[in-house]
C-alpha cells in the first residue's frame, strides 16, 4: 500500500490558509486557491476567515469556469449570513454568472423577437452591476481605503464603458489618487473626465481660485 501524501498545510493556522489562497487567486491558480479555502473552511468554520473563504471561494469557482459551483457557494453565503456586510456582494456575483451565461445565449439568437427586449435587460444589468461596483468604491473612500476605492472604480471604466455610473468612477478615481499622492494618475483620470463628461456635475464646484475642482467637491456620501 503507497503511504498517504504527506498535507503541506497540516497546522497550517485559518490567517495563513487565507493568505496563502489570496496569493494563489492573484496567480490566477483557481483550482489550488479553492482547494485552500474549503480546507480553511472546513478546518476553522467560525470566524471572519471562513465568512470571506465563502465568498472568495464562490469567485474563485467562477473564473475556474465552474459556474454551478459559484452559485452554490454564492447562495450558501446568502442563507448562512442574510444580514452579512457583504452580502450584497453575493448577490452581486450570482448576477455576475448568470450575466455571462445569458450574454452568450443572446449572441446565438441576433435575430430572435425577443432580442431588443432582451437587449433592453441587458443594459439594465450592466448599468446595475456598474452602479453596484461605485457603491463599493464609495464604500472605501468613506473609509480612507483609497487604493481599494481606486481599484473598483478603475474597474468599472474597464469593463462597463457605456455605463452611466462611468462618470462617478472616474471622480472616484481622481479623489483617490490625489489623496494618494499619485499626480500623474490622478492628471490622468482627469483628462478622461473632462474628455468624456465636460459638463460633469463634479466641475460644478470649481471657482475663480487656484483650486482644483476636485478639492473643492465634497460629495455628500
């Protein structure tokens, strides 16, 4: 009989199995990141680690290209913790499957009645998806978390471009970079703004002084 492999991460405490599946979902190594966290979950159900390996191991099942699996994770977050800080995001993710499930069904039926309508729904979904992520971002800059804050509403100008909350990332990003001490990015979400959204509303705060808008507006978050 070949004796049992030998688990690397026997004694492994719930902060390192979390630290080590974070580092492998930025390798992108879905599979290994997964196989971390249910054993973090398995090993330390209670606590903020396995609360957080629920909703990263739902990501991770996603990007693997497990989508049943995502949803699974996703609504087990949602029963087990309905009124979790966070639960939103589990919704969120659930729409974020089902979205590019239904966007390649929609692809294959151009032509079908229901196409316009169906387009109209979809629109309406990438702008609440868009809107959603803003939320976030706003979230942290009430927070001073500014690289987060950054970080999501960069997000949305990537990947929902036609979306109207595109003119509050782009805010966003301006205000964190500048708090951030990072002229040259913060400059440079500025020239898209004003590119873009020339009679933003976020100008409307600038006077005669040698003020930038942006430090000027004092959004009422």
């Amino acid at each position: 009989m070949l004796p049992a492999e030998k688990d690397e991460t026997a004694g492994w405490s719930a902060q390192r199995l979390y630290g080590e599946a974070k580092d492998e979902m930025g390798l992108r190594n879905w599979e290994k990141a997964i196989k971390l966290l249910e054993q973090l979950e398995a090993r330390y159900p209670y606590g903020r680690y396995a609360q957080q390996a629920q909703l990263d191991v739902a990501y991770a099942y996603w990007k693997s290209g497990e989508r049943a699996s995502a949803i699974s994770a996703a609504d087990r977050f949602i029963k087990l913790y309905p009124n979790h800080s966070n639960v939103d995001y589990a919704y969120y993710l659930k729409g974020l499957v089902n979205f590019n499930e239904n966007q390649g069904l929609f692809a294959r039926f151009p032509e079908s009645k229901y196409a316009e309508d169906s387009s109209a729904r979809m629109r309406y979904l990438v702008n609440s998806l868009a809107q959603n992520e803003v939320h976030v971002a706003r979230y942290y800059m009430k927070r001073t978390a500014y690289v987060a804050a950054a970080n999501r509403a960069q997000y949305v100008v990537q990947n929902y471009a036609q979306a109207p909350a595109i003119e509050e990332a782009l805010f966003i990003m301006v205000k964190a970079y500048d708090a951030l001490g990072m002229p040259e990015l913060r400059d440079a979400a500025d020239r898209v703004m004003r590119k873009n959204f020339p009679d933003s509303r976020y100008f409307a705060g600038k006077t005669g002084r040698d003020v930038p808008w942006w430090k000027l507006w004092d959004p009422d978050w």
